[in-house]
C-alpha cells in the first residue's frame, strides 16, 4: 500500500475511509486476522460495500503448521478470518479476493454467495510464492449459474379490472410497460439459472415520511431481490436498489391539433419582420416631412400653387402618403420638381412592399405551418393542457428544474387538478376538439 502511495494512488489506512469515499471505484485490503473486525464487517455488509464498483483483498493467515497443509488444496483452511465474513452480503456482483498466506506460498481465492440464505463459494485462483512483489491473478470464473435458487421479483399492474396475464398478446395496451420488461425477466431467469417467484405490486413507489410504498417499499423491507420492471432512476431511490441499464425508452409526448393561425397570432402584421415595418414607417415619416417643408417653403418662396388643388396643408400631405401606402390614388399632386421626385421615389418603393406584403399574406393564408413548436408556445397559446393520469406526472411537474415546464403546470394545469389528469381515452378525445393539448406516453398515445 505504501508503494501504491508513492505511485499516486489515493491510499487511506482508516477503517472509515470506506464509508465516506465517494463510491465510483473503490479498493479496499482488509486484514482477516484484526481483533475488532467483526463490528466492520457487519457494517460493510449493512452499508452494501461488496458491490460491482467495489474491489476488495482479504487477507487470511493460516495459524497452523504450514507444512500441514496440503499444497494441492482447493478450498480454503477454515480460519477464524473466514468465519468472520460466512454472513458478509457477497453475492454475484461483488468483486472479492481471498488471499490466504500459508508459509512460503498464499493461495488466492475468489469468493461469493448465489443468494444470502447460501454459503459462500470459494474458487482457487492461483498459488504463489509469498516472496513475488507482484501476482498475476487469472479472471475469476462466471458467477451466471445461481444455482436454481428462487428469487422473488416485483413488478407493477395499474389496471387490475382490464388486466388478463403479462404475455396477453391480445391487450398489450394495458400495463404495457409491464409487459414489454416481463419478458426480459423471463430471459434473465433462464440465463442465470434461477425460479422467479413473481409479486404484484399496484405502484412503483414514492417516498412518504422516509418509507416507500409500492415496489420500493418491497425493497425497502427487504421482501424482493429485483424487479421484473424499469423503474426511474431517482436520488431518493439509489440507496436502495442497483439499477442496471435502460432497456427501452420511456417516451412521454405532448399531442394536440395545431391551431390556426389567426388564433395565435395577428395575421396582418406576420408578412413583414418588425424591423421591416420599421422602415417602411421611417420612409413615410420621412416623405412627409419633406413634403411639408416643401409647402412650406415654396409659399414663402413662389408665388404659383405648389400643388394641383389649392388651400393644401401638412394633414392633408398626412392623408396624401397614407393613400400610397394602401395603393389608393389622390386628387391633389405636387407642382415642384423636387416634391415630385419625392413622391415618384415613395410611390415605387410602396409598389413592391404591397407586392410582397400580398404574397406572404395569401401564402400564410394558404399554408399550415407548426406554430407551436416548444413549450412557451404552447404556454402562450389559447390551448389547454390535459395530462395523462399517471402518477410520475404529478411528481415530475413538482419536482422539474425546467423553468419553462413549471411555467406551464402553474399556468396550463394548477388551476385545474381536478380535472387537468384523466386517461388516454378521454385524453385523446379531448385533443381532437382542437381545445386542448394532451401529456401523455407515446405508447399509449398512440395505440
């Protein structure tokens, strides 16, 4: 351990280390022959230690005449070490070597147990000289035969009044997400050797005042060895159980009918960007002030008329610009050059802002763009929000980090609990009257 030490490894010689470091990866060398050991071992045991990430030696001592131990031996000398730890919770997935040193040589053993109401099981590894400063251990053996041993196995059913058997090829709609993982179990149990004594539990289990209800509650009071069911993977949940890989994905959607677009938005504002409104109302307010200077001006310069019809004033300029604007003709037209210049100039560039401004609006008329494409539009829009009545949907709208899913459930859905959850029957129906839009698992959704 000092050599490891020296070569960066982070070394802690405190039985307490083993408790508070952070469990990624942790090795751990313990001495089967200390006098207070049985106190840690029953800790180590409690607190789960012999686990996949978890690597440990045990060193064991022979305290006999080495000479009266046979050299071919393929089970270890039963010691006061080994008594120590015959109830320590090393099932399959733990990682623990047994060195015991017996004279000149230490034999390595593999150690576990298929299921705590079994012995240990000890594989001989390899024997050594005890002077070799370092040992080459083969792979320990495969740990996948249990040996016909009956594990009681978990899983959820919500729908009792619909539910039939778990591989009704009839209704996979009801409690699919039961459905699709039994299987998997099935396969599971025929692989590692092992009856599944199956249970049936009405929820998957949430945490009230410290104890689980549902399947985690079975866990929780030690009544199941794994689940024949995903269950999400939560903080609350990681002490007790291991979770092992995803197997399928749980999807949950929003569905609804995409609304017009008059509903959402003002439609005769979408054709032009605000940036182009902007310079269309900055031009005009430009022609107009040119276009009483000029008046004023050339009244105080020239005596003829400066426009077609007399007693002309800057309102009257206000009404003349607005009419070009909306393609309509005037009965009073500029005299001068340059006012003349100045509306030829503003009449062509208002020629091609309605023609564009025309075509958009036919084009957003004709066309049904996705409108609501993320959840602050549908927030901000006039459509509802119903939830699939399923109880991880209640506990995820609480509990998400997302500032826009809060948004929406103290928008959309707090102020109709009683009625924002129900099934997907009436969900669906609901969300085809285009009032509404539908939480709900992509499974059942869409069925």
């Amino acid at each position: 351990l000092k050599e490891m030490s020296t070569r960066g490894f982070l070394v802690s010689f405190f039985q307490e280390s083993s408790f508070t470091t952070d469990p990624h990866r942790l090795g751990g060398v313990l001495d089967l022959g200390c006098g207070d050991f049985d106190d840690f071992i029953e800790k180590m045991t409690k607190d789960r230690l012999f686990l996949p990430h978890h690597e440990w030696l045990l060193i064991d001592e022979i305290p006999v005449n080495p000479g009266d131990v046979a050299d071919d031996l393929k089970v270890p000398v039963q010691t006061d070490g080994l008594r120590r730890i015959a109830n320590a919770y090393m099932l399959p997935g733990s990682s623990a070597t047994v060195a015991q040193f017996a004279g000149p040589i230490v034999r390595f053993f593999d150690v576990y147990r298929v299921h705590m109401n079994k012995p240990l099981k000890y594989h001989l590894l390899d024997t050594q000289p005890k002077a070799a400063r370092k040992y080459d251990l083969p792979k320990p053996p495969n740990r996948s035969d249990l040996e016909h041993i009956t594990l009681n196995a978990i899983t959820v059913i919500y729908k009792f009044d619909l539910f039939t058997t778990l591989d009704d090829p009839d209704r996979p709609d009801v409690d699919a997400w039961a459905k699709i993982h039994y299987p998997v179990a099935k396969h599971m149990e025929e692989q590692l050797n092992f009856v599944m004594n199956l249970s049936i539990a009405d929820d998957y289990g949430w945490a009230v005042n410290g104890t689980f209800n549902g399947i985690m509650g079975y866990f929780q009071r030690g009544e199941a060895d794994i689940g024949a069911t995903a269950l999400f993977m939560r903080p609350d949940r990681m002490p007790l159980v291991d979770f092992t890989s995803v197997c399928f994905d749980l999807g949950s959607t929003v569905i609804f009918k995409q609304p017009r677009l008059s509903s959402v938005s003002n439609i005769f504002l979408l054709p032009f960007s605000k940036s182009v409104w902007m310079a269309i109302g900055v031009l005009a307010l430009c022609v107009i002030v040119f276009l009483g200077l000029e008046l004023i001006l050339h009244r105080h310069l020239s005596s003829s008329p400066s426009y077609s019809e007399e007693h002309v004033n800057v309102i009257d300029i206000v009404t003349f610009v607005a009419g070009f604007i909306c393609q309509q003709g005037s009965n009073i037209m500029p005299e001068s050059l340059a006012a003349r210049i100045a509306v030829f100039t503003f009449s062509l560039s208002v020629v091609f802002f309605y023609t564009s401004y025309s075509a958009n609006i036919v084009a957003l008329l004709r066309s049904t763009p996705p409108i609501l494409k993320t959840l602050s539009d549908l927030t901000a829009s006039h459509l509802d929000i119903i939830v699939e009545d399923r109880k991880y949907n209640i506990i995820y709208f609480k509990e998400s980090t997302d500032p826009n899913v809060h948004l929406l459930y103290d928008k959309k859905v707090k102020p109709h609990l009683s009625t924002a959850f129900i099934p997907p029957k009436e969900g669906i129906m609901k969300m085809r009257s285009g009032e509404y839009a539908y939480n709900v698992d992509i499974n059942a959704g869409y069925k």
